[in-house]
C-alpha cells in the first residue's frame, strides 16, 4: 500500500469514526445569573450506546440535556446530529429531529389523564377527531412490551411519582424517538422497576436507538452504560469506557476527592417513645378503599426506623396520615404522649415533627420564592427570625448563608436565589438542611436523598445519623434497598398498607428483605396463598 492508499485509508476511518456519532454537542456554553452551568463542554453520542453522563448536583448535567431538548439556548457552541449541524430552538425541533426526554421534574398536566399526557402533542387525527382507539391500543401495547403498567384512566394529580415517571417514558415511547434522553429516571423507581428499566434501556440499545443517561447511581451507570462523561462544576472532566473504570475511580472524577460508600454508625441506644402510631387506617386518594390498614408501630428517640417496600403499597398515604396531608379515617397518632391524629400540620410542626416530603415540589418548596424565605417556610414566627410581626431580614440572610455553606446548597445568587432555577438536586438538598436544622424529636424523612449525587448522599447519611446520635427519633422511608440496610436500625416492611414485618439489617439479607416486599413472606412465617 503506498503512501496515498494509507491517507485514503485513515481518513476513511476517521470518517467512519465521525460518521459514528449520531449527536455531537461541540464546545457548548451556556449561563445564567451568578452561574456558569455549561462551561465549553464536548459531549458525543455514538449510534446504539448508552452513555452515561454523572456529576455532582449542579455540575451541569441536566443544563446540557435540556440545551440539546430546546429548552435553553447555548451563548456558544454547535449541535451535530448525524454530522450535520442542526439549530434546536424548542422541544418540537428535537421532536423533528426524533430526540426525546424523559425529564427530572415531570412535564405532566395534572388534572389531564394518564393517555392525554402521553397523546398530547402526538394526536392521530382524522376528519378533525382524535384518533383514541388506535392511540390506546398502541399505548397498551408499548406499556405491556416494557413493562410499564399504569392506569390510563387516572388523573395524573391522583397516582404516585413513581408512576408519574413511567407515564414519561411511554411519552416518549409513544413519539417512536431515535436519541433518547433519560434525566435521573431512577430516582423515583424500586429496585425492581430500575432493573426493569435497566433491561428496557439495553432493549432499546439493541434496537439501534442512542441513549444518554444521567444518574448519580453508580452501581446503575456500571451496570447499563457503555461510556460515562463526568461533568464537576460546569466543566467537562473527561469520558471512560464502563468496562475499564470502577465506581470508586468514577466517584473521585465526580466529586474531586475520595468518598466513603458505606455508612458508618455506632449501634443505636434507643430512648422513650417518640412516635406512636396505633391501629392506622388512612384511605386511598385514588381508589375508594383504604391504603393504610391497620398499622401500628413506635419510633424511639435515638434510633432510625425505616418503612421499606415497593412503591404504592401504602407508605405515601401513611406518611400522609402522620404529618397531616391525609386525614386518618381510624387509628391514634401520639407524638411525645400527645394526640396529633386530627391535629393540623402546622400543630404536628409544632409538637416537634420535621418532614422531608417525597414530593419536592409539591409539599417541600414554593418554587417562586427565593431560597432564603423557602429556608424558613415554618420558623418565621420565632423569635431569632422576627420581631413585633417585622422579618429579621439580616438574620434570615445569615441563617441561609450558613446552611448553604454547611450542605454545600449550589445556588447561582446564594440566598436570593429563586427555587424554581435550582437544580433538582440543589433543592433537596435545601429541604434537607432546613429540616435538619430544625432540630426537633422527630424527623420523618422520605427519600431524603432522591436525586442527590454520592458526595450529598453521604453527607445527608451523616446528618440523619448524627440526629440519632442526638437522642432523636427518625422515620425513615426509602424505597433505595442498600439505603434501608445501611442506614436503619430497625426495618417494617410494607405491602398491600400493612405492616408484614419487622427485620433487624443486622440479621437479615437483601434477598430476604425483597421476599417480603413483594408479599411473598410475612413475620408469622406464612406465604401469600398459603393456608
């Protein structure tokens, strides 16, 4: 081969090369106020993989996505999909370009059912008219193939967030989108649906469809990706083949610096009752029965008890029933000896109970304040916050800067910054602060570290452990298995809204732990069916 043939050759494989990406995000910039979230960033998408992308909260990630989706504007850079260059100015032009997202924080019509959401903007018409029979049947059958039950008829203000995350992708299932875009698809799953998931995205892939995923789930990213790119601060860090990295090397590209996966804590010494729940029954929102049935249970200070089991069978309505989202229909709640089962949230607040609610949005922040009055939602009226009915402003100020520096909160103007333009992560993390920092007998946290990346995690473990170690009693719910086996001292386990269970993780497996979950197991020894 002479001299010519070599350089024809090289640049047919360069060509092969570059002919392989089918998106190319090259050099992207984009900022907001006090922030530079995408700092000249390079990310390619080969035809077929799963890439994975992780960072820390606020490192970028979602920023990036939602430039490719149209819903923000780079300052600098070039798309490329297949080795063209391509203008995406909103969602319907990566909607022609047949790349789909399945977002962070749901972009849902609540008061629309489950079929209109996943139809909306997609309508097959003839003659004027929805064509819904053939939508329907085509739904069922994707929901079916992939194993996305939902109910199409619910409203979507009426079924669970983990729900609400399925009902997304069969949005873009629906669409029939080549480049798919998954923003954090776990964080609202159980084990069991992400494992599903995990073998619906490695479906597509085989498929020929290109998938970028972003998780700060290790574990999942070694599990299903081909390639990870680590973004750290806006900045991109560098891209690695999964099958020659290992979720420590991934964790240190991460966050900057080594971090420890395992939680560790002394054995609990558990005090006086803190929380007694009695004969509980709290009704079904969605269905005309009960959720909750008959749960009874005590949490005692200086000990972390976890309600563990699969999404929907009963502890969203139970937490509801504790902190007076719900109203009981039977049963006694007592927190420190005094009755709260009818009490209003704000008297629950006051008798000593803080709440890390499952839903950030709905029931955590008001999304359009700044962050600063977010962090004092329920302690205003305190002395330190005001006086004769005027705010301390300087003191609230002071009060959220502290928090921010102590729960590394990311947040491009610091306390003045508006909720809604934080990331999903950021916000939890500010939820989890002023919770924490309310420092009262009982802490109900729910998902408490939903969306965070390994780094926050820790740092939230440490913080629920160290209000334990002050004597505290926590009500944990968490649907993250190794979670509940590393954080807990006592697990009940719920299904069907019934306590099937009481384990110790010190004595128990994961293996057993999911037996009882899926109702295959109860504490009496017996089996479903048996008799």
């Amino acid at each position: 081969m002479d001299h010519e043939e070599v350089v024809a050759a090289g640049t047919a494989q360069k060509q092969a090369a570059a002919d392989d990406y089918v998106i190319e995000m090259l050099h992207i910039t984009k900022e907001f106020p006090g922030i530079k979230a995408n700092d000249d960033i390079t990310l390619q998408l080969r035809r077929g993989e799963i890439h994975a992308l992780l960072g820390e909260n606020g490192a970028g990630k979602s920023t990036l996505m939602s430039v490719l989706f149209g819903l923000y504007q780079p300052e600098q850079g070039e798309i490329r999909k297949d080795g063209k260059t391509v203008k995406i100015t909103n969602p319907n032009d990566a909607t022609a370009l047949h790349i789909g997202m399945v977002h962070q924080h749901f972009k849902l019509i609540e008061v629309f059912t489950v079929m209109d959401n996943i139809i909306l903007g997609a309508e097959d018409t003839k003659l004027g008219f929805v064509q819904r029979k053939a939508a329907r049947k085509k739904v069922e059958e994707l929901s079916k193939r992939y194993g996305l039950t939902v109910d199409l008829d619910a409203k979507v203000e009426d079924i669970t967030v983990g729900m609400q995350q399925r009902v997304e992708i069969l949005k873009m299932l629906y669409r029939e989108n080549e480049v798919l875009i998954f923003d954090e698809p776990t964080a609202v799953l159980t084990p069991q649906e992400i494992t599903e998931l995990m073998q619906i995205m490695k479906g597509l892939a085989a498929e020929g469809k290109s998938i970028l995923f972003i998780s700060h789930k290790l574990n999942e990213i070694m599990e299903v990706s081909d390639r990870v790119s680590v973004l750290r601060k806006g900045r991109y860090i560098g891209t690695v083949n999964t099958a020659e990295t290992n979720a420590v090397e991934l964790s240190r590209m991460m966050v900057g610096h080594d971090v420890q996966l395992v939680v560790d804590k002394a054995p609990a010494n558990p005090g006086k009752t803190v929380l007694h729940v009695e004969d509980l029954h709290v009704p079904s929102r969605l269905y005309k029965h009960d959720a909750v049935k008959g749960v009874s249970f005590d949490v005692r200070e200086g000990e972390i008890v976890c309600i563990a089991g699969i999404d929907g069978n009963g502890q969203t309505e139970l937490v509801f029933g504790l902190t007076g989202l719900e109203k009981p229909s039977k049963g006694k709640i007592e927190l420190n000896g005094q009755d709260i089962t009818h009490a209003p949230i704000s008297q629950r607040s006051k008798a000593g109970m803080s709440h890390i609610p499952e839903d950030r949005h709905k029931h955590g922040l008001v999304l359009d304040f700044t962050l600063e009055q977010n962090m004092v939602l329920q302690s205003f009226e305190q002395p330190r916050f005001q006086s004769m009915g005027f705010i301390k402003f300087d003191e609230v100020r002071s009060y959220t800067e502290r928090l921010i520096e102590e729960f590394d909160i990311r947040s491009g103007q610091g306390p003045i910054t508006i909720a809604r333009s934080m990331s999903g992560g950021n916000q939890q993390k500010a939820i989890v602060a002023r919770e924490i920092d309310r420092d009262l007998p009982l802490m109900i946290a729910v998902q408490p570290t939903r969306g965070l990346d390994v780094g926050a995690i820790e740092n939230i473990h440490k913080q629920i452990v160290a209000q334990r170690d002050k004597n505290k009693a926590v009500l944990l719910v968490s649907l993250e298995l190794d979670e509940v086996m590393n954080l807990s001292d006592r697990i009940l386990v719920m299904y069907e809204g019934e306590i099937v269970g009481e384990l110790d993780p010190k004595q128990t497996t994961v293996e057993e732990l999911g037996l009882y979950m899926a109702g295959a197991k109860r504490q009496n020894g017996t089996k479903e069916g048996e008799t």
